[in-house]
C-alpha cells in the first residue's frame, strides 16, 4: 500500500509538490511553482525530487497529477514527463490554474488531461541565456533547437497532430495561450469541466486585475469534453455542481478567455515597463542586467518585489555600518554566501593552475581568499559556522570541517571540484561530435531509433476519377541504450593539511578531460568493429556492407576516386526503396597520416595529379566542409560521412540529455574526509548506414 509522504515547507509556507495516498490503488501528486531547482525552496520541483516520489508511490493503478506552474528547467520537465509515461498507473492530468512552458510538456504525460474552464495552458520555444563568443551563442541556439525538436514529438504525440505542427509552436519568439476550450480543440486538452473550488486558478492578484476581468475567467459555464460524449468522473476533491449548468459553444468560451488574455497581458506589459524604468539607472552596475532579465521572466515577481531583490543586490558590497555582534548588526545572506562560495573556488582554481582564463581574469586583490590553504579555509568554514577553533589541532580542525553540520567546508570543496571538473570536460578537445548524432534517452533500457519508409509517388488517377490505394509501407529500427561510467577520488585530511591542490583539484582535472576522452574512446571502438566495417544493426549487417551499397572499390585516394564515392552515396534509396536520399559527404574522417592528402584533394584548385598540367579544374575541391585525421585510426581505410543531422549513423546518447560528468560527494566512514563520485552516463551505437560510405584505400578491400 502507498504510504503518504510528508512534504517539507520552505519559510514563506509554499508548498511546491505533494503526492498525497488516496487508497491502496491510488494516489495524488501536485506540482505547483517552477520546474527545477529554486532556492526560495526547501525541496523544489526538480526531476530528482519529484521522480523519487513517483517511484516511491510503488503499484497504483490510478495517479492523479495536478499543475500550476509557469515552467522552468526543461531538462526537468522532459525528465519529469518521462517518469509519467513510464509508471504503469492511469495518469490523469488536472491543470489546476496555469500550465506554461514546460509544465505544459509535463501535462501531456496524461492518459487524460482535464482543465477547469477558467485555466490556461501556453507551449512557447524553450529559451536560455550564453555568455561568451559567437561560437559560444551558435552552440545555445543549436542546443535550444535540439530541445525544440524533442519537445515537438511530446507534442505531437499527444495531439495526434504532425510533428512539424507542432514544431511550428515551438519556434519564433511568440508564446501560444490556450484557454481551456482551445486546448480541447487542439488535442492538448481532453476535458473541459466547471471550475473547482480548490483549484489554483491563474493566482492573478500579483497582476492587479480588475475584480469584473478576474471574474470573466473565474465564473464561466461549465462546456463538456469534444473528444468523447461522456466526460471522467469528478474525484473527491471536486464540488458537485448546484443545479443545470447551461452549455455553451467554444467559440463563445475562446471570445470570452481572448479578451480576458489580453487584458492580461496589458497587466503584464505595464508591469515590466515599470520594472524596466526603475532599473534603467542601475544598469551599467555589476550584475544588474541578468537580475533585471531574471525578474522579467518571473512573473511571479511584482514590482515591489523586484525592487527589494534589487536593493538586495546593491547591498552586497556594501559594509555593516556596525561591528559583527552588536544588536544592530546584520546577518550576512544568501548572496553573501554565493559570493563566498564562489571567491574560494576561484582562489583554489587560481592557484592549483586549473582555472579558465574568464576566472584567472577576474582574479585580483579584491578576493579575500587569495592565498590562503586549505588548512585555513576549513578554519574559516567552522569559525563563520559558530564553532571556535582555539587550541585545536590542525587534524581536528580538519576534522570538525568535514563532520560539523554548520560547516560548509565539504561544499566549497565540492563546488571547486565540481566546476574544476565541467572547465576541464569543455576545453578538452574532441572528434566524435563532429560526424555523430546527439540523442537523449530517459533511463538505461534499450530505446529504439526508427527510419519510416514513404509512399512513393502520387498515381494517375483513372478514366473513372478513381484513386489507388498505398499500403502504409513498413519501417525500420535500431537500438541504443546508454551505460554508467565513472571513478571515486578521494579527499583526505592529510591532504588538507599538507594543501596538496595537485591531488585535490588537478585530479578533477583530469576526470573531466577522462570523461570526454571516454566518449572518444568508445564511438571509435564501435565504428572499428568487424575490421573497421562498423556495428552490427538489426538487419544483421553491419554498417558498411555490399549489401548496404555503402562500400568503395579499394582504389587509390584521389580527386576521382572521391567523386566516384559521392555518386555511390547519393544513389542510397529510401527505407521503402521508392525514391533516392540524394545524399552528399559533409564529413571525411580517416588516419592522421591521411589528413593532409584529404585536405590536397578537398582544397586544391586543379586537379594537377590527374591532368599533369592542363589545369583542369579539381571535382572533388570543397566536397566536403570538414576534415577529421585521428591517431585513433590506422592503416589506409577511410569513411565520409553526410551531415548527421540529416542522415545519422552512429548515435551518442545521453541519459536525460545531460552531456557533461556529473559530481557527487559522500562524507564517509572508511575514508577520513570526502569521496567524490564522478559519473557519465551514455551509449553509442549504430543507427543507420544511408548517410556513410567507406573505402579501404589503397589496401584494396
């Protein structure tokens, strides 16, 4: 039987999630506020959080989920989702005031979703923030379009409405409101009932709006569901309805919701336009214009609450007018604490030589744990934290810092490794993600990649005006599954004491450029199966096969030999052989000591090997856009590759979508200090042969 678990409460009293038993089958989660971590909260809704008290709620045949959130973190949401669909109960969804951004995604984890009629849904682009070069901002947009396309199949997947529909509304800067009829009407929704006394609703008043707008969307008649004649059951928390209700048609209910939207939206335009005017003289100040993009976002923050948040920021620097322990002194805060925590890791980075050069830059005189050892950060850490360290040993100092609760030594230490760590898995370089795939997997079974097959071309129609029929032609697919990979550093007391930072932060260093390395290591250990022919797929052939019509001749490498590999690649057909790909090289990747005849053939205006002077014009020059020579990669065998964004053929896949190492810290028993776990988890497999094509060189084969 389901046990009901008890929720903990941040300061303000709001509660961000709850899952509630309502009997041995049966049970209830609600998810209010925003998707992912938020330190307002004690325990906010992030994918581990809520997913851990999905799968605690054991064999339920009936989860009711209710929403009111206005988005947040989409790997969260998509996580969250996920764990939905896998839990073997009927989900219902109730959207019990908003469902905006990702809540909405998470929403059609549903096997039936109902929304009151005064609620609304909004599917909008996921968007984010990059700081850096245009490289850097190319990399964000790239990776806000491959969280676009993933969120466009949840969608698509619900409604029953094509994919690029839905991709549609998931590109462009504008936000679609849904009311609770429209919804309906766009299969994102599949219930609209009467409004329900406990319901969230919008939760408005933060807008201002006027008591007859708030009324409009609050009291409308209730409208049956479109889909089926026969609307759910209403559970135990939903009032029977006082006497016949007239119905209504859902224009009349959009008209109604679409004046009532945009009055909303002036609230919240006249809202931000203050909030930007009062900011306006503080721009130019350190940290002003993310917290003023931050506040802008939030909807949930009024104009006098942004003006508290900016005071707040304003204050960092500024000194106590009182010496620490008088009665009007002030206790230092959250800021405080994030700027502490991120002094310390800078001034460790600094002086172990693992920092980036945007952290030695910022480095200066300024930052107060310039200099100091480890020995006297852990002394710092318990004196901040009440504890007094006079007469102590160095070893108990060291101790007391890893075991005392008011201690945050462990944590700085953590957050130095952890970023040591992700600094060292970005700048370390690689080849893989040049010609592979980037998937996402939801959990460590086998996930399947499917390849559908067309329809050939539109017949004549017949003297009688009759139409042929098309059967629906087969697919085919392939499997990935991702694996755990990972080590444990330990961090011992001696360590603190003799200040060893080579040990401490040059061995998260090297975890990071391990972990790159690993993924390296693995996709060329998959495409080197069977000889260098690749792995097997489902077909029982492997990925470079005659059968496959993707291997060359074994000729010499040569400005002739690459056109004829081109033609060989553009004449791949289609899973139902009805129409050719027309596929071309984007990549060419092959053994280093090749890379510089690669880069003659591609770059070279004449084909001067060839024609011994008649300068007649090279027709392989700029075949393809990128050249990849590896050690990793011997003898004379060669591969090229079509974009594989276009045609994959071997995949990367990421548990959750989460590319980079992940660090996790125990203070344990059978080590005297900390042990830090750094774990990747991913897969690599053959998903296709269409986009590639290979050659054994001169070697013949």
């Amino acid at each position: 039987m389901a046990k009901a678990k008890t929720t903990r409460k941040p300061a303000s009293g709001r509660e961000w999630f709850r899952i509630n038993a309502r009997g041995e089958t049966a049970a209830e989660l609600s998810i209010f506020g925003d998707i992912g971590e938020d330190w307002w909260a004690e325990e906010s809704n992030t994918a581990k959080n809520v997913v851990d008290r999905i799968q605690a709620l054991g064999d339920v045949t009936e989860l009711t989920v209710r929403i009111n959130s206005y988005g947040g973190s989409v790997a969260d949401g998509l996580a969250i989702y996920n764990a939905l669909r896998r839990h073997p109960a009927e989900v219902t969804v109730t959207v019990e005031g908003v469902a905006v951004s990702i809540a909405s995604l998470i929403a059609m984890a549903g096997d039936i979703v109902v929304m009151p009629s005064n609620t609304l849904m909004m599917v909008h682009a996921p968007w984010g923030g990059a700081i850096g070069n245009a490289k850097d901002m190319r990399e964000m947009a790239d990776t806000l379009d491959k969280y676009a396309a993933a969120m466009a199949n949840t969608y698509a997947l619900k409604t029953g409405r094509g994919y690029d529909e839905m991709l549609a509304l998931l590109s462009g800067g504008d936000d679609h409101w849904f009311t609770a009829a429209e919804a309906v009407e766009a299969g994102l929704a599949d219930y609209m009932i009467e409004p329900l006394e406990a319901a969230a609703s919008l939760r408005m008043s933060r807008f201002d709006i006027p008591a007859a707008t708030a009324a409009s969307l609050q009291e409308e008649p209730a409208m049956t569901e479109k889909k089926q004649s026969t609307a759910p059951k209403a559970d135990s928390t939903t009032p029977e309805p006082q006497g016949a209700t007239p119905e209504i048609q859902p224009d009349n209910v959009a008209v109604i919701d679409k004046a009532a939207e945009a009055r909303l939206r002036d609230q919240i335009k006249a809202r931000n336009t203050e909030i930007r005017d009062r900011f306006q003289k503080h721009m130019g100040k350190d940290g002003v214009s993310g917290l003023y993009q931050d506040l802008i976002a939030d909807v949930d923050v009024t104009v006098e609450g942004a003006m508290a948040k900016l005071l707040d920021h304003l204050a960092r620097d500024v000194e106590p007018a009182h010496p620490a322990g008088s009665a009007a002194n002030v206790a230092a805060g959250l800021d405080e604490r994030d700027k502490r925590m991120e002094g310390v890791s800078a001034a460790l980075m600094v002086r172990a030589g693992v920092a980036s050069p945007e952290v030695r830059a910022k480095m200066d005189s300024s930052n107060p744990f310039r200099g100091m050892r480890l020995l006297d950060i852990a002394k710092d850490s318990l004196e901040r934290g009440g504890v007094s360290t006079r007469g102590m040993m160095p070893m108990e100092i060291v101790g007391a810092a890893f075991t005392q609760s008011t201690s945050d030594f462990p944590i700085l230490l953590e957050n130095t490794m952890h970023k040591t760590l992700q600094s060292a898995y970005a700048l370390a370089p690689d080849t893989w993600s040049r010609f592979c795939a980037i998937g996402s997997v939801s959990d460590f079974r086998d996930h399947n990649r499917y390849r559908l097959g067309s329809l050939g071309n539109l017949e004549v129609v017949n003297e009688l005006g009759e139409f042929q029929n098309k059967e629906i032609p087969d697919g085919e697919k392939a499997k990935i599954a991702v694996q755990t990979r990972g080590n444990i550093v330990n961090m011992s007391r001696q360590m603190v004491i003799n200040d060893d930072l080579g040990a401490f932060l040059g061995l998260a260093a090297m975890q990071g450029r391990a972990a790159r390395r690993t993924i390296e290591a693995t996709v060329y250990a998959v495409l080197g199966e069977n000889g260098g022919l690749g792995p097997m797929l489902l077909d029982g052939l492997p990925i470079f096969d005659a059968g496959h019509s993707n291997l060359g001749s074994g000729a010499v490498n040569s400005v002739a030999h690459w056109d004829t590999l081109r033609v060989l690649m553009a004449q791949q057909m289609d899973v139902s052989g009805n129409d050719f790909l027309d596929l071309r090289p984007a990549i060419w990747l092959g053994p280093i000591g090749l890379g510089g005849l690669a880069r003659q053939i591609n770059e070279s205006q004449y084909d001067d090997e060839a024609t011994k002077r008649q300068n007649r014009p090279n027709i392989s020059r700029g075949l393809v856009r990128d050249i990849v020579d590896t050690p990793r990669l011997s003898g004379t065998r060669y591969y090229m590759f079509a974009d594989p964004a276009e045609a994959p053929v071997l995949e990367v896949a990421f548990l959750d979508g989460n590319q980079a190492p992940y660090l996790e810290r125990q203070d344990g028993f059978d080590v005297d200090g900390s042990r830090f776990k750094v774990r990747l988890d991913f897969g690599v497999a053959g998903v296709d042969f269409r986009g590639a094509i290979t050659d054994a060189g001169t070697g013949g084969g």
